[in-house]
C-alpha cells in the first residue's frame, strides 16, 4: 500500500518544489510500486516527445581560467543571478542559488561547475533547434557583461579535476567521496565532462524492450558519431571520445552497457531489480542530504536501512536513485541516449534529437535497425564501446568499421524522419539536421579529428589559444 507523506526538498524561493518532487509525499511499502513507476511512463505513440539536455565548461574570459562558485563581480553565482532577467527562478540550497527553474525547462550545475541545461518536451528537432539558439542567446548577452566564456565539448581541455572548483551542492560531496574509492576515473566523469543527450517516450513494456535494447547496441555508433574530447590536461589526450574512455573507469557497478537487457525477461520489473542492487548515495530529508553511501535500497524498501532505521523510501527517494546509475542508456519514465560528447552547435543538437527520432518514432526504421544490430553480441558490443573511445568512425566492426555502420544508420534514420515528415516553416523536415552528421560519415572525420587538425595548424598547439577559439565557436 502507498501512504501519503509530507516531506520537503531543495525549494525554490517562492516554496514551489522543483518539478521532480512532484510525487514526493508517497511512501513506498514494496517493490512494485517502483516498478509502477516506471510503468507509467507509457504514452500513446502521439504523445511522444524529445527533450535535450547539454552540458557547457565556464571560463573566466580575461584568462580563460575555471569560473569559480562566489566570485566578487562575476562566477557562477553571478550568472545565475543574472539569468534570472530572463525569467529564471532560482533554486537554494544553503541559501546558495544551485539551479534555475523556468517553465518545463531548468539549468542545474554539475560538481565542477558545468552548466546543464534541460529543456523542455517538445515536438520535432526544428523546435529543439530554436529552443537550443535561445538558450545560446541569453547565455552569450551575460557572458560578455560578466566576463565568462562557454565551452561544450566532451572533456575539460586543459585543467585536471583537482584544479577545478567544486559547487556547493552537498550530494557532491557524497558522491565524490564515494567516487574516489570505486572506478580510478570517476572524479574526473563528476568535474571534467560534459556530454548532450536526447530523452525520449516508449509506449509500452514491449515497446520500451524493443528501444532500450536497440539504442543500447547503437549508443557506441552515436559516440564515435559525436566524439568531441580529444584534449586532457593541456594537451591531446591520444582519444578522440575521451570522455567515453572516463566512463569506462567511472564504477561498474552503475555504468556501461547493461547485458541483461538483450536477455530474455527483460522489462520494467528487471531494471528495477538492478538498480536496487546499485549501493545508494544518499537520502534527501528536510533539505539534508543524509549520507547512505553504499547502503542497499532493498533495505531501505523493507524499513531497514541503517540511516533512517524503521523509515521507507518515498517515490522522490526512487527517482533520485534512478538518476545516480549511469549507463550508456539510462531508464526514468523516459530513455535517456547518453552516448554523444558536449558540442555548441545548436544544429549538433538538432542532429542527435533527429537522429534518435528517425531511428526509434518510426516503427520501419526501428525494425530494419534491429534486424542488423540485434546480430551483434554482447562481447562484440562491449569491446566497440573501448574502440570507438579511442579511434572513433575508424574503430574496426566485423569485416567493415563503425564508419560504414554510421552511415548505414543514418539512411535508416533519415528515412525514419521523412516518413515522420515534420517540417519547418522553409518546408524542410527534421532530416535536414543530419547534415553535419552524414559529412562526418562520409569523411570519416569526427568533430574532434577536425579539432585536432586546427590544434596543429591554426592553433600552433597551444591549448590557450584552442580554448579561445573554441568557446567563441561555442556561441556561434
């Protein structure tokens, strides 16, 4: 049975909870309620929709140095007041702003001060597209008032996570305690990387199988697609996706590519099995966040958990759960495609939501999809994960390389789109925005070859001078 029970959270000034405690006031008394929960994201197929999320480094514009928190004229801080010209609400913890709520979008900060930008569920990639260029618009009219430059790429180019600050959030410091002890990456996954990724909608059990298996095997495509990290401390890293390579030595407990998913049995109940077998974090109580580091959520569901003994979990104990397992594919009420580095472009934006959409909304292009890469094995999945991360379209697959899979998808894809036929008012449809993506293909070229190759010509291989170039391309 689930009870009601008034609890808070982080608030926003005006006392409105943040969108995700919207179920916060239920307790959970056994484990089909979580399953519940993730159940009822099903939507009819009309309802689906595509939300991005983006992630972008802050500099200091006069030294191309990490922005700080609480800097005296300008930082972090500052931005976010600053923000809030544009209809931004605030959100505190501690009495710091820590993120920006406006409509059904939001801006959170990740623990090295990455900026993260939600947006909200729209309905095509062209509204994705304007919705990215506005953000980019608010954000540039600060940074110049206040100093700042942006940057979205996969991997911070040039400082280390111990020289970058850490935001006063307090589950990061539970996390990176945590961090520190498991995976040999996992500090530098927290500070010094920024990814963009698509959610979108299942329509059933069956229907949630079918794309969480085949988006999972395509996920390695889209990161050799989207590899946009080829610097590390100053200099380059010797992988084009550095940041994939940080989330294979993250935690293995909460990363990676899921093998049970393509095993039979698989559905919502299976993949709450498995995240309550991922040892917990934290418990968000009264604004606190109560360490629980390691603890098991199955005794928190039985009343046992050794931080809040005789106390069950609350649905919003459930959903911030779900949102510390970090796999290639990550299941809410909604699919999150976390495969593809940071890029500026708003049209690399528009790409990887169209590129989703023509692939996974349309039943023709999911099925011959599935037809090729339901073939590839787990094994075979698992070692191209580790390929692409260092070799991109080049990575060798089978008798071919993942470059002939790419372009193989994006026919797929495109032809996914045209059959959605949803256009703009030029009266072009959503394939439009593969364009960027089909001449990476057909190159075999990732964003981050092309970086590299500016690196040692137009930038003579001084990184200073590649961040200032960079982050002006940023807000292009």
């Amino acid at each position: 049975m689930m009870q009601r029970r008034k609890t808070s959270t982080v608030m926003l000034r005006d006392d409105t909870p943040p969108n995700i405690a919207d179920d916060n006031d239920w307790v959970c008394e056994s484990k089909s309620q979580l399953v519940a929960y993730l159940e009822s994201g099903c939507k009819p197929p009309s309802f689906f929709r595509l939300g991005v999320e983006q992630e972008r480094f802050i500099f200091q514009s006069s030294d191309y140095s990490p922005a700080v928190y609480d800097g005296p004229d300008t930082g972090i801080k500052a931005l976010l007041k600053g923000m809030q010209e544009f209809g931004w609400r605030p959100a505190y913890e501690a009495d710091q702003p820590i993120a920006l709520y406006r409509r059904d979008t939001s801006i959170t900060l990740e623990p090295g001060g990455q900026f993260e930008f939600s947006g909200a569920p729209l309905m095509d990639a062209h509204q994705i597209f304007d919705e990215s260029q506005a953000y980019k618009d608010e954000l540039g009219k600060l940074g110049e008032r206040l100093g700042l430059s942006f940057l979205s790429l996969g991997h911070h180019p040039k400082h280390t996570q111990n020289e970058l600050p850490m935001m006063p959030k307090q589950r990061y410091g539970i996390m990176g305690s945590y961090m520190s002890k498991k995976g040999t990456l996992g500090l530098d996954m927290m500070k010094s990387t920024c990814s963009i990724q698509v959610n979108m909608d299942f329509s059933s059990e069956v229907d949630m199988v079918k794309k969480f298996r085949l988006s999972l095997a395509l996920q390695p495509m889209v990161t050799a697609l989207f590899a946009n990290s080829p610097f590390a401390h100053g200099k380059p890293s010797g992988y084009f996706s550095y940041r994939s390579h940080i989330w294979q030595h993250t935690d293995n407990e909460r990363c990676g590519g899921l093998p049970f998913v393509f095993e039979q049995g698989m559905g919502f109940e299976r993949y709450t099995d498995y995240v309550l077998d991922v040892p917990m974090y934290f418990v968000l109580r009264n604004g606190k966040y109560i360490d629980a580091r390691g603890l098991s959520f199955r005794d928190f569901l039985a009343g046992q958990l050794a931080v809040l003994p005789g106390q069950r979990p609350l649905l919003s104990d459930w959903a911030n759960h779900l949102s510390t397992v970090f796999p290639n594919v990550r299941l809410k009420k909604h699919f999150e495609m976390r495969g593809a580095d940071a890029s500026g472009s708003s049209e690399h934006v528009a790409a990887l939501s169209a590129l989703w959409a023509g692939l996974l909304y349309d039943s023709e292009s999911m099925d011959a999809a599935w037809e090729i890469a339901g073939t590839w094995t787990r094994e075979e999945l698992r070692i191209l994960d580790i390929e692409v991360a260092r070799h991109g379209l080049s990575a060798s697959f089978r008798k071919g390389t993942v470059q002939d899979i790419c372009l193989w998808m994006l026919d797929l894809s495109q032809q996914g789109l045209q059959r959605r036929n949803l256009k703009n008012q030029y009266g072009k449809d959503e394939s439009y925005y593969l364009t960027p993506l089909r001449e990476a293909a057909q190159k075999g070229w990732t964003f981050a070859e092309q970086l590299l190759l500016r690196y040692e010509n137009e930038w003579h291989q001084d990184i200073d001078i590649a961040i200032h170039a960079m982050c002006r391309d940023t807000l292009i």
